[in-house]
C-alpha cells in the first residue's frame, strides 16, 4: 500500500459504527484531487469493517457527486460487499446501483441485489432498494409490476418512512406511465 493510501487508511480508522472516523478530511481531499480515487476503492476491501464501510460511502457519496469518476470501481457494489451482513454497507450498494450504467450480466446481478434487499430487515435498506428498483423501472417497464407491489407493502406496513418513500417513488414513475399507478 502506498503512503497515500495509507493516511486515508488512518484518516478511516477508529471509533464505532455509528462514527465517521475522519472521512469528511478524506471527502475534501478526493473532491479536489479525483486521481486519489483509487486509494479509496482500495480501502473498500479493506480487512477492517470501518474502514471498508467508511471508504464504501465515500465512493457512493461521490457517485451522486460525480458518477462518471466512480464509474471505474462500479464493480465493487456489485462483488462480495454487496452479500454484507452490515446493513449500513448495504444501504450504501443499493444507494449507489442506479447511479451507474451497467453491462447486461452485471445488470442481472444489479437487479437480483435489489430485489433481495427490497425484502431487507432494516428499513432504511428496503426503501433504497425500491427507489433505486424504481429508477430501474423508468426504463425498463418489465419492473414496473414488482415495483408497484412493494409500494403497495410499503403503503400498508405501517411505517411511515416506508409509506413516505413510496410517494416519493410514485410520483416519479407518475409521469412516466399512463396514470394508474394503484395496481
């Protein structure tokens, strides 16, 4: 490991799950420098748990940023992290899936994680996952009868970050479709 990657290592280091460690230093650094990104898709594989979920939300934050400098390293939500059993990393693969273009065998794998993950315990993972499903489905209509079925769950679970994610998806696949989006 270079030494650059290492003091982002460090910078990544400490804490708990629920710390950031120093990723926002990280974050300015790679904003004004996108060559470094390298070091930071490196460090997503990294032994240490925080650090690999640290540096994974760096890249999805930069992803919404910039899409085309994470481009590259897409591959790295669709590989082993995504079969993580911290849902914090899964949160951040499913945020991330719709941001990319993908290739027709990596697509099967993008639509099999988020569909999986629809299903997830964790709330938070769930209403990601059929956001970016829904995203899916803007272009691919074939996803539009899953989609609405778990708008439907989602309407009647009883939670309203669930209900509230669901209009959101809704208006958005509105203007799209002829209308009738009750299913």
């Amino acid at each position: 490991m270079n030494r650059s990657s290492h003091s982002f290592r460090d910078l990544l280091l400490g804490g708990d799950r629920r710390s950031i460690a120093r990723s926002g230093r990280v974050l300015k650094l790679v904003r004004s420098e996108p060559e470094r990104i390298p070091e930071v898709a490196i460090l997503a594989r990294d032994q240490d748990p925080l650090v690999s979920q640290r540096a994974l939300d760096l890249l999805e934050k930069l992803a919404h940023e910039h899409p085309e400098w994470i481009e590259p390293h897409r591959r790295l939500f669709i590989g082993t992290l995504a079969d993580s059993d911290r849902w914090e990393v899964r949160l951040q693969i499913v945020r991330a899936l719709s941001l990319f273009k993908w290739k027709t065998a990596e697509r099967s794998r993008v639509l099999a994680i988020l569909r999986r993950d629809v299903r997830h315990p964790q709330k938070f993972v769930r209403a990601w996952a059929l956001d970016s499903l829904a995203t899916f489905a803007l272009k691919d209509p074939t996803l539009r009868p899953v989609v609405l079925r778990h708008l439907r769950s989602f309407e009647r679970s009883g939670s309203k970050a669930l209900a509230a994610r669901a209009r959101r998806v809704r208006e958005r696949l509105l203007p799209r479709s002829s209308g009738n989006l009750t299913g």
